[in-house]
C-alpha cells in the first residue's frame, strides 16, 4: 500500500521552521505525526540523523523543499518529548522510533492475550513475536528491544513478569 | 660680504632653524657675487647660506653681526630683496668666502620669493635675541683657506654625515610646520572651553537669557560641532526648536503621506524633508527628536518603530487592519508573495511591504516559506 502523503507535505512553508510560536506548535505536531506514520507504515525502528535528511520524509524533491538540520533536530527533539523518540547516543545521531508506545503497545499485547484465554501462560519473546499465533496481530514482527520495553512497560503495571531463561527472554502473564 | 665665515651648515645644539629659503642670490653691497643659486637658512644663531649645487659650499654669520635689515621691493625683471647691514667683522672671524669687502651690507635676493616670511622671521629672530640667551661655538671650518670650508670627509663616513645632516633638516622642517598646528590646537581648545562655560552658564540662568538668543547661541555651537548639553538633557520635555519643527512637519508630511499610503520611513521622510528645505538642512537627530514629539503635540502623525528597529511616520489616522487586509487580499489571490513582489503590487517601498508581511505573519495570518529561492509568504493554514 502506497504511503499517503498528508496535506502539508507539498506545502513549501512546512519546510521552514515557523517564527511565529502558534503557527510552530501546529507545524511541529503536523511533523511529529507525518514522521511517526512513516516509521509506522514501512516498519522502521531507528533513524539516523544524517540518513534522515536525504529520506523522502524530510525531503521532498517533488516541491524542492528540505527541512533544515537544525529543524529536523527540533522535530525529534518535540518526539522525544512526547515519548515517541529515544537516543540511542550522546550525540543525537541516531534514535529509537517508537510509533507507537511501549506502553501502548503492551496493552495490545495484554489485549491477544486475555482475549485468547492466555493469562497466567508463559511466552517466549520469539513466540510473540514470530510466533504464527501471532502473524495476523499488529505486534507481529516487533523488534526485541521494543517488545522488551512493551512488556517492562506491562510488568510495572502489574500485569506480566519478564525473565530470562537459558537461550532468551520469556515472560508470564497474569 | 667678508663678514661670512665658512660653515658645515650644520645647527649647533641650542640652535634652530627658523625658515630656510631657496633661491636666494647673495649680493656683497650691490655687487652680486658668484653665490646665485643657494638656500638661505634662518637660524636662532645665524645666517646661513648654502649652494644649491655645491652642497660643500656652505657658509655662515651670526646674526650679532646684524645692524638693521630692511626689504627692497621687486621691480621689473628684478626680484624682491633684503638688504642686511651689518657691523664689523670681530678680529677672530674665520675665513670666509671674501676677505675684504668694501661694502658694510649684503643683499639676499628672492629669486623664488619668500621674502616676506623671510623678512618676519628675520625681525623675529632679531628681536627675541635668541642667540643671547643660548651661546653656541662658532662652527669650526676646515685648515684649507679652499672653496669647501666643510670638514671634508671621504668616502663612507662622508656619506654617513651627509646622510645625517639631510635627517636633521627634515626634522627640524617638520616640526617647523607642525608648530602653526599645535598653537591652532591651544585655540581652540580654549574656544571649546569658553564656549562649554558659556552652555552652563545658561542651563543655571534659564529665564535671565531670552529663548532666541539661547537657541542662537545653541545653534552656533551645534555649528561647530559642540553637543549643547542642555539639549540633550531636556529632550525629553522638548525644546521649542523641536516643537515648531514638529509643527512644521505635520504640515508638510500630510500630502506626501496619504499619496503613500499613510506610511513613509523615516530615512524617506529625512530626503523629502531636506531635499525641500534646501537651505537650513536638518540633522538626523533633530528630525527624530522632533517626530518625538509627535503624540505630546496632539498632531495627527506618530514615529512607529517596528521590532526590527525600522522607524516610519505614520498617519495616526492610519488603520492597521486595513493594511494587513490588503497584504492578505494580494498574497491570497496569488498564492504567495515575497516582499518585493508586494511592494510592485502595493506601490510600496520594499522595506514597507516586508514590515507589513512580517506583522502579518506575527498575528498568524501568513506563515513562511524560506529556501534558496527567497523569503516568500503564504497564507497561514496550519
């Protein structure tokens, strides 16, 4: 399915970083949604910074508009505010996108579970998510370190226990 | 002529020179001598004359031996002249270029002019009776009674002396000129000061002194570049200068204004206003004092200052609204604007036009676009 664009992709004043502090605060939500939906749509964990600018996201060669670095900086910097982006270095190079929240994702998890019967089972995190139970749910595919943070999120909720095992990670909810 | 002595043409320690002099022609009485073409020097000790060609042949007199002196005007084909009379030789004179000369007087003529700056030193000299005060050795010539009387020196080191001797004259050149400045500078020093107790004396005698003639008197130091402080301590309050000057501008800013728009920069106002006076012109800081003064006067112009400092007259009458409304009609029907592009629309000053872009950005009715292309601005629809 082919990616849709929103409205204010082709509109050249999206690409510069607004003065006015009214007019800002809606481009940088625009932004913030435009890059999650991206990340969300072709399946994308982490971004480099540099990489970033070249990506069509930020680049759109159609109205010959770049969003400045400094810009690009400011958008993540909104993200991780909002808890959708964490650094992975001091440098600000390169970050975890989550398009969707550990915590949101935990409950969607909670959600297959409870509504197969599956509480008080133990999993795998590899049967999460790559078990063939699971490939029709949205949390198919999801990389470890994600599905770790969704569960950690669930366990100080109260409603599932991480633990290691001999060859990985399992988990047990209640 | 015999009074001469022969000299290195060198200055003695406490002695200066005064003026020097280029073709000056010696005469022994009325005689002219074979010494045509030389340059008379003026010290505070002697008379010094030397060949222009034969820089050698130098020789020198003190000026005791001067009696009197008087200047001779210039006739046709004859050039002006000084002529010197002198006392007796004194019996340990060195030699010189003539050993006996039946004439008591010598004759310097100007062949290049000069003498009367020569002739004013000359009577300087004369009656300060510098050498007096400041006795100097008598230069010493050479053995040989020979046409040269310089020490003569040979090779390097001659050239060495001649060197210095060369540096010596210069200085002593400039410091010459730069004396005429220096004693300007003492002048006017004590003009400033007179002129700056003068200011005080007003400023704590306000009412003693009729306004005109303070503000002729202001006028006159302004003139000479002397910041007035009374003005500028009570600009705030106004000073009857700038308030008619206020007056005036209402008056004559009205037409131009509406014309353009009910707007004008204050740099558009400067030439308009000066351009019109044509005698009389106004300082930039008298002409923003003066729009100051605008609101206080209740007259229907007021000074605007825009946050990125540009200062515009603007008629009070004047609608803000209606301004950005037209902005955003013109931008709206063509999608986008930058800033010249509006003022070729509007008939606006390109700096007016991007204040009033920038304005209408700040409410929230446009946003921008910056690129390589240029500042263009498009209705805000975020």
């Amino acid at each position: 399915m082919n990616f849709e664009w929103p409205w204010q992709y082709n509109f050249p004043p999206f690409f510069t970083l607004q003065p006015n502090v009214d007019t800002r605060q809606k481009q940088l939500a625009a932004w913030c949604s435009l890059v999650l939906s991206y990340c969300r749509h072709h399946k994308l964990y982490t971004l480099d910074v540099m990489e970033a600018q070249e990506s069509p996201v930020f680049n759109n060669k159609k109205i010959e508009r770049k969003l400045p670095v400094e810009a690009i900086q400011v958008v993540f910097e909104e993200l991780k505010k909002k808890g959708n982006l964490e650094w992975l270095d001091k440098n600000k190079s390169r970050c975890l996108v989550m398009w969707r929240r550990p915590e949101e994702w935990g409950k969607l998890i909670y959600q297959w579970v409870s509504k197969n019967g599956m509480v008080n089972s133990v999993f795998t995190l590899y049967e999460l998510s790559n078990g063939d139970d699971t490939e029709s749910e949205e949390f198919h595919g999801l990389e470890e370190w994600m599905l770790l943070r969704s569960l950690q999120a669930l366990q100080s909720d109260g409603k599932a226990e991480v633990f290691t095992m001999d060859d990985g990670k399992g988990v047990k909810f209640f | 002529m015999d009074r001469f002595s022969w000299s290195n043409g060198l200055l003695e320690i406490n002695e200066t020179l005064v003026i020097q002099q280029r073709g000056v022609r010696l005469y022994d009485g009325d005689e002219k001598s074979k010494l045509d073409v030389g340059v008379a020097l003026l010290s505070t000790h002697r008379l010094i004359w030397r060949d222009i060609k034969n820089h050698e042949c130098c020789m020198s007199m003190p000026l005791s031996q001067i009696i009197f002196f008087e200047e001779q005007a210039a006739g046709i084909g004859k050039s002006a002249k000084i002529v010197i009379h002198l006392h007796p030789s004194p019996a340990n004179k060195e030699p010189g270029p003539l050993q006996n000369s039946k004439y008591s007087y010598i004759k310097l003529s100007f062949k290049e002019h000069g003498q009367i700056e020569f002739y004013r030193r000359l009577t300087e000299e004369m009656t300060q009776r510098r050498w007096e005060n400041t006795p100097v050795s008598q230069p010493i010539s050479s053995g040989t009674g020979s046409q040269s009387g310089r020490t003569r020196a040979v090779g390097i080191v001659g050239i060495e002396r001649k060197i210095e001797e060369k540096r010596k004259e210069t200085d002593k050149n400039i410091s010459e000129a730069f004396e005429d400045l220096s004693k300007l500078m003492v002048k006017a020093k004590e003009m400033v000061e007179l002129s700056r107790s003068i200011a005080t004396k007003i400023k704590d005698k306000q009412g003693d002194i009729t306004e005109d003639e303070t503000i002729r008197f202001k006028s006159y130091l302004l003139s000479m570049g002397i910041a007035n402080p009374v003005t500028r301590e009570t600009h705030g309050s106004g000073t009857h200068y700038h308030m008619q000057l206020a007056k005036q501008l209402g008056d004559m800013l009205q037409a131009p204004l509406e014309e353009r728009g009910g707007m004008m920069a204050l740099t558009e106002v400067y030439c308009l206003v000066n351009r019109a006076r044509g005698m009389e012109l106004l300082s930039p800081e008298d002409l923003l004092n003066a729009c100051k003064m605008f609101e206080s006067l209740k007259l229907p112009l007021r000074l605007r200052v825009f946050d990125s400092g540009v200062m515009v007259v603007q008629l009070q009458s004047h609608s803000e609204e209606e301004m950005i409304a037209s902005a955003l009609d013109s931008v709206s029907e063509k999608g986008s604007l930058t800033a010249e592009e509006l003022a070729k629309l509007l008939g606006l000053s390109v700096l007016l036009s991007k204040e009033r872009l920038l304005l209408a950005e700040k409410m929230g009715h446009l946003c921008r676009d910056d690129s390589v292309e240029g500042l263009r601005f498009y209705i805000n629809v975020f």
